[in-house]
C-alpha cells in the first residue's frame, strides 16, 4: 500500500499531531547528532515558534493514525541586497528510527517540494550538514550547496557540560574550552520597542532578512544593542542521548551595519555570553553564515564550528547572484531558526 503524504497549513494541526510532530524531531535528530546531544522540541515551544512566522505549512506521514515523518515549509518575503524576494525554507526533515529505511523521508521531501513548486516563489533554501545522507537527497533534487554554516560553542561550565555527554567525547571537546575572548565586552539591554526600531533600521541591510515580529521578540530572553548592532539572547532546550534534557544560550538574530568591523560586534556578542554564563549554563551556542560574524564570534572567546552548508533551489539566477554577493561580502543575516535542528 503507498503512504500518502499530505500538507496542512500550521493553524490546522491537532494537539496530538504536534505532538507527534516534536516526538519524531527528537528521536530523529538524536540519534543523527556525532555528539549525542540534539535540540529539544516541546509542543509548546513548536506553537510558539512557528506560530511567529507569517505563513507556515506541515507535510505529514502517518501509519496507523501517528506522524512518522514530517517536514516543515516556511513562506516568507526577505531582503537580498535591499530588494525583496519570496522564498520558502524547508526545515526538519525527520523519520521516526524505526521507520527508517523505507523511503518516508524522501516521499516527504518531494511532496513539500511540489508544493513549493505550486507557490512558484523565487527561491528555496535549507540548511543541513554537508556530506549527509539529507545533503545528497538534496543535491539529487537540484539544490546547490550556496554558502558554509558555522555554529559557535562555547561551553560556560566545563564540569556540567562533559556530564551531559558521552565518556569518549570528553578528550575531543576539551579543546573548546580554551578560547579566551580578545576584545572588551560592550553593550546594553534594551526593550522590545527598541528592539523593533534598531531591527527596522538595521535588519534590510543583510540579505536573507524577514521582519522580526514584536512576538518573536518577546519570546527572547534578553536584546542588546552595541554600537551600530543588536542580537538577542535565548534559552533553548537541548537534550542528550541518556534522555536528560537541559537549557542552552542561543545567541542569535545579529544584525549589524554595512561598515561593521568585526571587533566591535564582538563586544556585543561577548556582553551576551556574560548575561548567560549568569543562568549557570553549561553550554552557550550561536550559528554564524557570514564571514563578519565568525570573525566576531572568535573574537568573543567562541570556537566556530564548520561542516554545514546552506543549500539553494532557484531558476532566478539575479537572486542567486546576489545572494552570493552578499556572502562575499559579509552582510548574510543568519537565521537561527532555520539552522539549530540541523546540529
């Protein structure tokens, strides 16, 4: 019999099939992750960050009545080099372990790509690892590896993070906690009104931008400007293969002006670990696709991580151009959200 997949708008789904939904992301991005460590969805959490998007559709899987597979489509307008285009990232592509094998992750990913065919928007991106089994699923269907994705680490209490992973990665991750920062920590807290005006002014100057929503904003921990940027910090739940589940700082949603040197981004990002090491988390991370940003990152005291790559499907070859541009350039807009279920 031929499993049928179907794709509901976000608003449609039942609390069960979110449910569902979050269970396959878990034991599916688990078992995946080198490190044994993996993002933690909770319903609650997945309502609320997919629910600060502008338009989102579901593909679903189902045997016997429960979600095997999933992924998800975001449709949102973004700035590439101050024009803007429509576009549509796919996330979380997922298949429960034990019904792996059997072709459910590619039947997913094809009915989420015919509906994005039927929206007919300029282009498509996802995020994944290169190399993986998803990225040569990718590559198959005509995405082109488009630029590299860095994700930062930066573990803030050695002794509790090492007990929250494997015995045989203790040596390997040791090197991480060496960093030392090499600029002076500048920065300031700010409200969500703020927040939203410095976003406005700064945020279309980095291409792959989409408005932050003031609701979006307000699920953050804490927004912080320095001199001519903003980020936000976030508590995100990760959890590890022994099924303990624990909060990370995510430093995320960096934008910053077109004559920004590195150093002085760095002190921002650097006021940002010091408000999360005062959470007493173990880990702090922050993804990274512009080559300002990593740099500000190091500067920090954060370790970059590569491996990833951002992976793009288009006939529109200005957007492709300048997308590239802009990488080449330095002034890509990062967007977490899209990049964290991936690592």
């Amino acid at each position: 019999m031929q499993e049928v997949v179907t794709v509901r708008w976000f608003e449609e789904l039942s609390l069960d099939e979110v449910n569902d939904i979050c269970v396959v992301f878990n034991e599916a991005f688990i078992r995946a992750s080198k490190a044994g460590i993996a993002l933690y969805r909770r319903p609650e959490e997945w309502l609320e960050r997919y629910g600060s998007e502008p338009r989102v559709e579901v593909a679903l899987l189902k045997v016997e009545g429960r979600v095997v597979a999933t992924t998800v489509l975001t449709f949102k307008d973004v700035v590439v080099e101050g024009d803007h285009f429509s576009s549509c990232f796919i996330d979380d592509v997922a298949v429960l372990p034990h019904h792996q094998g059997r072709g459910y992750g590619r039947l997913v990913f094809d009915r989420a790509l015919k509906r994005v065919e039927e929206e007919k928007v300029d282009f498509t991106m996802l995020y994944t690892a290169r190399g993986s089994i998803a990225w040569n699923m990718y590559r198959r269907r005509g995405f082109k590896d488009i630029f590299d994705v860095g994700i930062g680490i930066f573990i803030a209490d050695k002794t509790a993070f090492l007990g929250l992973l494997p015995r045989w990665l203790d040596r390997v991750l040791v090197r991480f906690v060496s960093f030392k920062p090499r600029v002076e920590e500048h920065g300031k807290l700010i409200s969500v009104d703020d927040a939203i005006r410095n976003y406005a002014d700064l945020g279309p100057t980095l291409s792959l931008y989409s408005s932050l929503s003031e609701k979006r904003l307000r699920r953050k921990h804490a927004i912080a400007e320095g001199i001519q940027c903003t980020a936000t910090l976030s508590l995100r739940d990760y959890h590890n293969i022994k099924g303990q589940v624990f909060h990370v700082g995510l430093i995320s949603d960096v934008v910053f002006s077109e004559d920004m040197k590195a150093s002085s981004l760095a002190s921002l990002i650097l006021y940002l670990i010091h408000k999360a090491k005062n959470h007493g988390l173990p880990l702090i991370v922050a993804p990274s696709s512009s080559h300002i940003l990593s740099e500000a990152l190091k500067l920090s005291g954060i370790k970059v991580v590569k491996g990833g790559c951002a992976m793009i499907l288009t006939e529109n070859k200005e957007v492709l151009r300048r997308i590239e541009e802009a990488h080449n350039k330095g002034y890509l807009f990062t967007p977490a959200e899209h990049i964290l279920g991936e690592y």
